[in-house]
C-alpha cells in the first residue's frame, strides 16, 4: 500500500523538481530505486546529482522521472506530511512533563506528546531517544545526520527511569556514546525538579556530559514549570530564589572546569534561574554563541545586546511625535523589560512605555513565562486601561504561523476587546526598538 504522506503538496518554483514536471499531488515511491519510509530517506537519496524519481500520479497511472540536479542541491518540494510517515507520540510518563499540566478543552494538537527523534533534526526538538532502538541510531549514523538534541534529566540509570517513568530510560549514556563514536553532533537537556536530579545527580549528570564534549556541544538546564492542573500527578514544586542562585553557583563552576577542558562553558543555566535569584545575567561571551536559545537560555542577553546596538544605529529623528505604548508581558521578563524600555526611553524622551506583568491565570501563578501567557488573561487584566498608541506582545504567545493564543482567542478579538492596535514584536531586539519608537 502506497503512503500518502509522500504526497507533494507544493513544488518550488524554478527547483530541479518544477524543471523535471512534478506536480503537487503527486506521490514520490522511490528514489534511484530506493523505497522511501520517510523524510531522512528523501533528503538522503534525493541528496546526489542527476536522480530518478519514481512518481504515482493522481489518475492512478505512474513514471519515472529524470531529475536533473547538482550533488546536494534540493529538490525543492514540500510534502503534506512534513515526516512522511506517521509522528511517533512520546512513550513516557515524565514526572514533570507540561502537557499532563495542561487544562481540559483545549484543542486536541495541543495534548499530543511528541518525542520523534525525527522532529529533532527537522525543528530542534528534544528527545529522550526512549523511542529509539540501537538500529535505529545505526540509520543516523549511517545517514551523517545532526546535531541531534537529547533530553537528558539525568544520567544515574535507576533516576532516569523513575523521572521518565519508563522501564527502558536507564540506557542513555550507551546511546549517547554510540553517537559520540559515530561523531554525530549532540546537545543536551536537563529539566531541573528539586530534590531529584539536582544536587549531587546534576553534579553527575553535567560530569558524565562533558565527557562527551565537544561532540556534544552544550548543555542547559531549566528550572520546572508547574501548572495549577497537577491532580494525581507527581508531588512537583518550583525553585525558590535561594535554591535558583545555589544552581547558578553550581553551573557556574563546571563552566570553569568546561573551559580548561574543552575550551567552552558547555553546560548553561536558562534565563529563569538568573530571573529567580535575582542575579546578574552573564555576559554574552559565557554563552558560547547563543546555541541554547530555543531553551531560554541567554535570550535576555541577547535582546539586551541587540537593543544597544539598535541604539546606535537609529538615528533619532529631528521632529518625532509624542507617543505612549504599552508591553505586556509574563512577570518573569516584565522587570527587565522595563529596564531595555528606559534604555531606549532615554534616547527616545517623546515616548513613554508602560510594562505590564501579567498574572497567568489560566495556568496558575507558577507558570510566569511570556509564551504561555493566553489571549484571555491578556484581555481581562488589560481591559479599561489607557494602553496608549499601540501594546506590544511578544510572537511567543501566538501560536507559530498564526495570529492565534493558546486558549484559541485570536489578535483580532483581542484588539477589538481592548480596543487598540496590537504589534507583534519579533524576538530580536531592533524589533523591539522599532515597535516602541513607531518605526
């Protein structure tokens, strides 16, 4: 039975694929004589010069296409399935995994729980790899594939399999050194609950990692989130702010034995533990390049760097209008917001900011984040206040490609409810510059 999710749903215009006459809604069977199972396989075969595409038509009748194409150069077409196969849904009952945290009627993507190691080359997700066999990482190393992104939590076998509650979670360190062995670029993961893989287990933890540096590039660790809905789940707390700066302190000193051994900082602390105990976010140089962003981790920095070098590239204009905006915002980020918006406040003195924490409702106080903050939450704390010219909300609070809240209220119900015109700022900090001053 032929697979649907190798259907074409767009060809690139121009592409190799668009000159050999693929058309969408044509489905790929093979390549070179190669059956395709799914995504790795198609980038893998379709990588060499000058390929032959078999191809079953939507009338039923099937070709066989010469492609004419460089050695590494795309195809260029977009499947319906982004995977072309079926998405492997997480096999764990982590301890202090989100979506059990999550409200019912919600939409029903948002209670799927992925772990498709897959889905960690295409997007930058984590994975805990419990999904996957041995021959199964025989098939990235043979295809040269990386940097793959491991959800670690702990190293110590008996804890792994307790925070994963997964009979076969203990074996990640022989998985990881194959790929090590293999040369296959890795970064790694820790989702920090107190009183269980921190302390002593996260000093084993970052130590068994770092054996495996530089091929495993980086580590972070991220304080836990914890939502109101925890009924029946495992007993979880959030950090204190002196629990926070004893992690700091900690990761700060393998950072110095990182650096005499490999020559990087390797493992980092997320914004959230500076945030917490109230300390000093480090400079931009300690974080290697920014590699851990999508974990939070040296965003603030970076947006702080960004903004100053905004700062002195925008010229302020010789006649410029008074003008008042207003940044929502999760409380955890709502403090230093304020300090970026006197930054540019200063240069700019004809516009004034107001920044608004705003208390997360719908999840429970704990979860202080901006990118779980809801369209509801925003709506009632915000509404009937002088909000000024233009609110400016963070893109993490709009689901990726749409104009639409977790909670599935949309930015044009928002703006009609608190009646004023909404900009989404982007996560770079010229963004945020230009969306404060009007430009």
């Amino acid at each position: 039975m032929l697979n649907s999710s190798h259907k074409i749903a767009q060809v690139m215009e121009g592409s190799p694929a668009h000159r050999a006459n693929l058309k969408p809604g044509d489905i790929i069977t093979k390549i070179n004589n190669a059956v395709l199972v799914d995504i790795f396989d198609y980038h893998y075969y379709s990588d060499d010069a000058d390929i032959t595409v078999e191809i079953l038509h939507e009338d039923g009748t099937s070709d066989s296409v010469f492609v004419e194409k460089e050695e590494g150069e795309d195809l260029g077409v977009i499947f319906c399935n982004g995977l072309m196969d079926d998405y492997k849904s997480c096999s764990n009952k982590c301890a202090f995994c989100f979506i059990d945290q999550m409200p019912p009627g919600m939409r029903d993507t948002l209670y799927f729980k992925d772990d498709d190691t897959r889905l960690s080359f295409l997007q930058g997700n984590y994975v805990t790899l419990t999904n996957m066999k041995m021959e199964d990482l025989d098939r990235i190393i043979a295809y040269k594939l990386g940097p793959i992104n491991i959800s670690v939590h702990a190293t110590n076998p008996e804890l792994r399999v307790k925070l994963l509650h997964n009979r076969f979670a203990g074996d990640i360190l022989d998985k990881i050194k194959k790929l090590y062995d293999a040369e296959i670029p890795m970064n790694a993961q820790v989702v920090a609950c107190p009183g269980l893989n921190d302390g002593a287990e996260l000093d084993r933890t970052i130590s068994d990692l770092l054996e495996f540096a530089p091929v495993m590039s980086s580590m972070s660790v991220v304080p836990v989130g914890i939502t109101k809905f925890r009924q029946g789940l495992f007993p979880l707390r959030t950090y204190t702010s002196e629990e926070a700066k004893k992690v700091i302190d900690q990761i700060e000193h393998w950072q110095q034995i990182a650096m005499e051994r490999v020559g990087s900082h390797f493992v980092q602390a997320s914004d959230e533990w500076y945030i917490l105990a109230n300390h000093p976010l480090p400079e931009a140089g300690r974080y290697d390049g920014f590699i851990q962003l999508e974990n939070g981790v040296g965003m603030l920095r970076l947006l702080h760097e960004e903004v100053l070098d905004a700062l002195e590239d925008i010229r302020k204009p010789l006649f410029m209008k008074r003008r008042h905006v207003t940044i929502a915002t999760g409380k955890l980020a709502a403090p230093f917001m304020k300090q970026l918006a006197d930054l540019i406040t200063d240069k700019f003195t004809k516009v004034s900011v107001d920044v608004i924490a705003i208390t997360n409702e719908f999840f429970g106080e704990e979860i202080t984040v901006s990118g779980l903050i809801t369209g509801q939450d925003l709506i009632k704390q915000l509404k009937d206040k002088n909000l000024g010219d233009s609110l400016l909300l963070s893109c993490t609070m709009l689901r990726s490609g749409e104009e639409v809240f977790l909670d599935d209220v949309t930015l044009s119900e928002l703006e009609n409810a608190l009646q004023v015109k909404t900009r989404i700022v982007q996560s770079d900090g010229r963004d945020l510059v230009n969306a404060i001053i009007g430009r």
